[in-house]
C-alpha cells in the first residue's frame, strides 16, 4: 500500500520522483521519503507526515542533483510512523539502498539469524531487515547485486514490490515484485528508466511501460534493453512492453477543489465511457468479448461467485439483485479476505467474478488463485490496465474509469454496476429469461443514465445546505431496501471513510430489529426511497423513524411528494428502472458525504489510515 518510484538516466533525478510521490500519495501518506546518488555520495531525506512536509525537508538539507535516485511515500505496516521507519532503507555498510512496498512476514526470523551475524538495526521495519539479507547473501556468496537479491527473496515469505540500488554500481536498479505493482518506464533508445508502483509518475516522458509479473526481477541498466526472470529458478522471460493510455490530464484536478469532487462529476462521462462500443442499443446488442468468448461458462453456470472488498464489494451485492432478477441465476457475494480463509466449496461449474477497482488488492488477488485452483472460471472487472487481477484472470472487461485518485472510490462504484448491468443484461439474452420489449428498454434506460447523473448532481448546492445542519453529527444511519439496501451500506462507508463520522447502513426492514434503539432527535437517518420496488414499505419505516423524533434525509424519486411531507429534507433524482436506480441514489450520499467532510476540515482525498491500493492483508 506505499508507492514507490526510481529514476535512472541522464535527467536530474530530483523533480522526477518528488513529482512521482506526489501521485502516488493516494498509496500512502503518513511518511516519505528520498535519495539522491550524486558523484560518490548518497543524499538521503525521508520524514513523517506528508510529500510537502519531504520537500520542505529537502530544500533545509541537501544538494538535489544526481541522475539516479528513488522515492517512497509510506503506509504503515512494521513500525509506526516516523523519521526513522520512513523509507528509502540503507544495508549496515552504507552500499545498498531499497525501498519496499508490501510485507515480509518472516522478517523476524530473518532479522534475529541477522543480529546473531552482527548487524544492527535503527528501524522497526521489516524493509531494513531485507535490505540487510541482501548484503549478507552479496558477502557470503560474492555475487552481483542482482543475483544477491534473487538469492534473498528466495528465502522471503510474504509480498513485495522493490527496488534496489548499490551505490558501488550506480549505473542500475533492481527491481522485483510478488503481490504488489510494479512499472517500469522505458526511455528512448534505453537512456533512461523508470520505476514507479503504477505508471502515472512517469507519463509524461514515455508511453513505454513493462509491469513485472508475480516472483519476476530485472536489472534495469542504462543503454540495455530490460532483462525479466523468474526469482525462482533464474530463467529468462519475455518482456511485454505495454504502451501506456493514460494521459497528464486525467491525474490532475483539472479546477476542482479535491480529486473526490472531481470523480463525482465525471461520472457521466465515465459510465458513458464504460458502456461505449459494448451496448449498442440501434442494433439491441450487448457486445461484450469476454463474455461472448465464455458464454458456455456462464450458461451453464450453477452459480455465480463475486468476490470483492470495500466499495467493490457493495458494487457486487448490487449485483446479486441484478443477475439473480434479470438472468435467474444463482449469485454468492463474498469478502474476499473471508472467502480466501474459510475453506470454500468451489466447483468447475461456478463462475467467479472478481472486482477491484486497483487490480491489484491482494484479498482478491489471493480469492482468484484458490478459485482457479478449483477448477472454477474466474472473470475479472478492474479499472486498470495491465493491473494484476487483469492478469491472473482467465477473463474480464474493463471498466474504463480513467485513473481515480481519491481514495474514497466514487466513479469506481457507479462504473462497476454499469458493466455488471451490461453483463446481467447479455446473459439474461442468452438465455431468455428477458423479453424482447424490457431487454430493449433496460438498454434505453441505461444508455440515458449518465445525463440523468448528470441531472442529479444539479442538486448539488442543495445537498451542501443539508451537509451543513449535519456536519456535528457523531452517528448516522443509513437505510434502503432491495436494490437500494447496498447503496445504504455504501452511502455509510464513504461517510465513515472521509468525515470519521460513524456510519451504518442497514436494510430498511432490519430497523426494527435493533438499529430503532439508537434512534432520537439527534440521529440522522439517510432513506433511500426511491418509487420503485418497495415504497410503500419504506415509507411505513419513515414513519416509524419520524414517530421516534428521529431526523430524516430522503433521497426521492423527481416529482415524489409522499416521502417529501414526512421528511425533514427530500434529495431528488430522476426515475429510472428498479435495476439502475443505484446508479442515481448514490450520487447524493457521495456529495453529502463530500461537504459535511469538507465542512469539518477533513482531508477529502487522503483521509487518515486509508490507502487507494490494499495490496497487503
């Protein structure tokens, strides 16, 4: 979950990776830090806090010039934040340098053979103890360091992306990965090269990238073409270079006050861009290849498993309604760090669908390979090209997102329904479980949702006056139903993820047992009630809140006027079908979310204790 970025070449190392850490710091921001080989000596600066509190740092204590050098922005693992536990790490002898992202989970046993070998060590980090191994196998077995690092990581358990210079041989990086991302960027004619844990800290200067699988290496070298092997047994693998798609201008704010804001208004264009060249309504066609190329899979299917975490796990039970409604088949929505432990029973005749905004979130990740080990089809839905589930899978879509930033996952949320709906959509087809008439009418209605998202966040300005009577609340509670019940649980996390107000989503029905006791004239109650499905239930559940002076937000479908009279405060949206109405109730949980933690200083983009990636358990 840290980002980490390197740079080798002929440009000044300096601005390239302080620039590669400012974007990579939805990774991981509670330390950074930096070094610098520049004519025989290294210049290293690393400190709690943020990429600015670094910078700051930097310009108080050393000299910024070298080719060569790399960066790490930190998420906590081994050892709490601060100075001494930031990375980069240097070997005892003051030759190597590395900076990690991931887990060693044997570190212990590996530091205590180490201290009996008479290392020392200032840090807490299980980083500084491989950095070590590292020397050790250099001195035990007098090998290069790329041969010491395969040597080491053989005698590693956990996960790791890494990048490794010796200032003794400064003219090239090792770099290896297991679990966690890692890019390398190649210059033109091999003068220069990148390393970053995605591919954004270098897109400006090439769009030339190769992403290192699980157990690979390479010794990037300047005027060479890139080496890959297997850490394993040392062969030599074929290097996929990869040309990258993404752009400047999609990782910056482009005017917004926070990324957040940002992905919340480009959700239109996001669930347009999701659908494009898939949904061709003229012709009453979901084309699809990935699906079309396993349709045999899905048909004959005896359920559907959806492993995901977080906001891709709400996404996957919004999912469950629509396959099981639509298609008629069997839908299991799991953790995926549940499903990875518990001993599932897996079949050649379940489908897998793995969802992961990252591609790279390491629950999932371990979820596909037990699932393929069983025999089952494993389809995977991602955002990010070239990402590690992408990979692993035997098959998938992309969502086409573009590049979300903000950690808590807005356009991630909408962009997964969409290409779920389509899928749902095509199988349903497939095996006539829809009619002619709703199939061509879903594929209207799903073609009009993005200017209806749009039209929802017209209410906006609203939502901000709302935000601003609840910004002091300390609880809320979230209620919906059917479709709607996990747009609640989402609404709840992201409120939870950006204010630190504490959330819960609940189905509406499920007040009653136990939830109607929290509720008083100081609890806010988000109801999700929409005129589809069961709203004459809902509206009894409002009742039931109002009776008990409880203070009621709705978000109501355009022209309702039932729920408006009971509420305290009524969020419009357009209709729609039952099937795609989350696509619209949650944009004003994730505007109200964004206000009341604008309202109370939060920072929106990287709040505390949260990283964009999960890529270690």
């Amino acid at each position: 979950m840290c980002g980490i970025t390197g740079y080798i070449g002929f440009r000044d190392a300096y601005p390239i990776i302080i620039n590669g850490l400012r974007r990579l710091e939805y990774r991981g921001y509670d330390s950074a830090g930096i070094v610098l080989y520049n004519e025989g000596k290294l210049n290293l600066v690393k400190t709690k806090g943020k990429v600015s509190d670094l910078e700051s740092k930097v310009a108080n204590s050393i000299e910024t010039g070298g080719t060569l050098g790399m960066g790490h922005t930190r998420w906590a693992t081994h050892g709490i934040p601060n100075d001494i536990n930031s990375h980069p790490h240097v070997s005892q002898s003051g030759n190597i340098v590395m900076v990690h992202n991931g887990i060693i989970e044997n570190y212990d046993t590996l530091k205590k053979e180490l201290v009996n070998r008479g290392y020392t060590f200032q840090s807490d980090t299980d980083t500084e103890v491989l950095v070590n191994l590292i020397e050790e196998v250099q001195k035990q077995n007098d090998v290069k360091l790329g041969k010491a690092v395969q040597i080491a990581l053989n005698e590693v358990v956990g996960a790791y992306a890494i990048a490794v210079f010796d200032q003794r041989k400064p003219d090239e990086i090792v770099v290896a990965r297991l679990g966690s991302p890692l890019a390398i960027g190649i210059g033109k004619d091999q003068l220069e090269y990148f390393v970053a844990s995605d591919a954004s800290p270098f897109i400006e200067y090439t769009k030339d990238a190769i992403y290192l699988e699980d157990e690979e290496m390479a010794v990037i070298r300047l005027g060479r073409k890139v080496k890959i092997r297997k850490i394993k047994d040392d062969s030599l693998v074929d290097a996929n270079v990869h040309e990258l798609k993404l752009n400047l201008e999609q990782i910056e704010k482009g005017g917004y006050e926070h990324f957040m804001l940002k992905e919340i208004y480009q959700q239109p264009s996001a669930i347009t861009d999701t659908y494009r060249g898939r949904l061709l309504r003229e012709e009453a066609i979901i084309k699809m290849a990935g699906v079309e190329d396993n349709m045999k899979r899905f048909l004959n299917a005896d359920r559907i498993i959806i492993v995901a975490c977080g906001t891709s796990w709400h996404a996957g039970l919004v999912a469950e309604y629509i396959f099981e409604d639509l298609a008629r088949i069997p839908v299991e929505v799991e953790y995926a760090s549940e499903f990875r432990y518990r001993n599932p029973i897996i079949t050649e005749k379940d489908v897998v669908i793995a969802i992961s905004q990252s591609g790279e979130t390491a629950d999932t990740l371990a979820a596909i390979k037990l699932a393929k080990s069983k025999g089952a089809f494993v389809f995977g839905i991602c955002n990010v090209v070239g990402s590690s589930i992408a990979r692993e899978t035997h098959a998938g879509a992309y969502t086409h997102a573009g590049p979300e930033i903000g950690v808590a996952s807005t356009k991630a949320f909408t962009t997964q329904i969409t290409l779920l709906t389509l899928i749902a959509l095509r199988l349903a087809r497939a095996k006539g479980t829809i009619s002619s008439s709703d199939f061509r009418q879903h594929m209207l209605e799903l073609e009009m949702i993005p200017k209806k998202v749009e039209q929802a966040l017209k209410s906006d300005e609203h939502i901000q006056k709302v935000a601003a009577v609840f910004k002091g609340a300390t609880n809320f509670l979230y209620l919906g139903r059917g479709y709607n019940f996990p747009v609640a649980l989402e609404g709840a996390l992201k409120l939870k993820e950006i204010s630190y107000i504490h959330a819960e989503g609940y189905p509406a029905a499920e007040m009653k047992h136990g939830p109607i006791a929290l509720i008083d004239e100081n609890m806010p109650i988000v109801v999700i009630a929409t005129n589809k499905g069961h709203y004459d239930k809902v509206v009894s559940n409002i009742q039931e809140i109002k009776s008990r002076k409880g203070k009621i937000i709705a978000i109501v479908t355009e022209g309702d006027e039932t729920v408006k009279d009971i509420a305290d405060y009524a969020i419009e949206i357009p209709e729609t079908e039952e099937s795609l109405t989350p696509l619209l109730t949650t944009i004003p949980l994730q505007l109200l979310s964004y206000h009341i933690a604008v309202m109370r200083g939060c920072n929106v983009d990287q709040p505390r204790n949260l990283a964009k990636a999960v890529t270690v358990e």
